[in-house]
C-alpha cells in the first residue's frame, strides 16, 4: 500500500508498507522521493526504510494520531 504525502511541482514523497510475506506480522516502512531535476526524474529514490512488528506498526499509528 503506497501513499503520496508530499507533492509539489517538482518534489514528491510517499510512504509505503507491505507485509512481508516470509516474516509473518512484519511490515515493512519505507518512505521515497522523487524530484524533477534529477539525472533521472521518473526515478525514485528511497530515503528511509525499516522493518517493524504489527504492534509497533500500530503503536506508530497511534502517535501520528495523536500528534494530529
């Protein structure tokens, strides 16, 4: 499941998770960017990626809800 949380005319970032099927309960979290002045612009880069547990992925959740 991806999402794009930013964009811009020239910038774009999404978030990503997905199940990770040899581990069951894991995700994994990775976030992307994508810049149009790049060497190559279609491309996306990945910034940051971690794997967590379904109870810290949910813990995540409730902190971003939280703070919102």
């Amino acid at each position: 499941m991806k999402a794009i949380i930013t964009q811009t005319d020239d910038f774009a970032r999404e978030a990503e998770v997905e199940a990770i099927t040899a581990q069951p309960g894991s995700y994994r979290l990775q976030f992307n960017s994508q810049l149009a002045t790049a060497r190559d612009p279609a491309a996306w880069q990945r910034n940051f990626a971690l794997v967590l547990q379904k109870h810290e992925l949910t813990a995540l959740r409730d902190l971003i809800d939280a703070a919102l």
